[in-house]
C-alpha cells in the first residue's frame, strides 16, 4: 500500500503536469521565379525560408551578365513570415503560380510559391494570366522587399543601393 501511495504521489504530478503542446503554424515556403527567352530559362531566382537559401542563377549571357550562381543566406522574421502568409491567404486562391507571356503567347516569366504548411505542389498547376497578375505581383513585392531589406542581400548585391 505504501508502494502504491508514492508512485502516485511522483507520477500524480507528473500526469496532471503534463499539457498538449501547441504547435506554432508554419509560415515557411519556396518560392521559384524564371525568365525565359525564346522558350529558354536564362535566368533563375529560388529562396526557401525554412533554409534561409536564396539563390540567383544566370543561365544565359543577360543584360551583360556571364552565366553565374549567386547563393547566400537571408532569413526573415517570423512576424514577416506571417504576413507574407496572411497575404497569401487573403488572395483566396489555391494557385500560387504567376506567368507573364509576350505579345506573342510566348511565356517570358513564371514564379511559383508553396508554401509548407500546404502540401500540395504549385509546380504542376496552371499560371495565374488574368487580373490575378495584379494581386500576386503584390504578394512577390512584399517577398523581395523584405529580402532585399536584409543585411546579408545589401552586402551581396550592393550595387542594387547605390544612389538610394
């Protein structure tokens, strides 16, 4: 009887003690943007937040530009993160892909944003080419700003401030 008095005076606490643990929502995501030229990807730009891996690739000759792979490190803050996400919800769209096409019908540019709290795959869905251009190329904006706004981006391409 003794035994049984103090394994419920230790575990007692131990059970009541004990609390579901909440989860904080994930706001990561990838995000992919190509330029192509004459159906070719000449350029290319991925960042995924959860990494902090932001990449910018030439592929081709580009407005003087060699063929080059920049890579560094930007990781945003969770309140920005959260609002990119907000945003993103705002739109009440499932399709996160924007694309630009020329005069022509020829595709000139795509971005694709998935986002890891939702699993499925924006790759394989069809471009946004309506007036939701509009309101995915403010959720882009809001993207670049605040990774253009970093430290570690400023010190990259410094280029991109001077005169500002």
């Amino acid at each position: 009887m003794k035994k049984y008095i103090l394994y419920n005076i230790i575990l007692f606490p131990l059970f009541f003690g004990c609390q579901t643990v909440q989860t904080k929502p994930d706001y990561n995501f990838k995000y992919h943007e190509f330029s192509y030229d004459n159906s070719k990807v000449v350029w290319e730009i991925m960042y995924d937040s959860k990494t902090g891996v932001y990449e910018e690739k030439v592929l081709e000759k580009l407005d003087d530009k060699d063929f080059s792979v920049d890579k560094i490190s930007v990781f945003l803050k969770q309140e920005d993160l959260k609002k990119i996400y907000d945003m993103y919800l705002s739109l009440q769209q499932i399709n996160p892909n924007d694309c630009i096409y020329s005069n022509n019908g020829e595709l000139v540019f795509k971005s694709t944003l998935r986002f890891y709290a939702n699993k499925s795959k924006s790759d394989d869905l069809k471009c946004n080419i309506t007036i939701e251009n509009k309101k995915y190329s403010n959720l882009w904006g809001e993207i670049f700003q605040k990774i253009k706004a970093s430290d570690s981006y400023r010190n990259a391409y410094p280029e991109e401030f001077i005169g500002r």
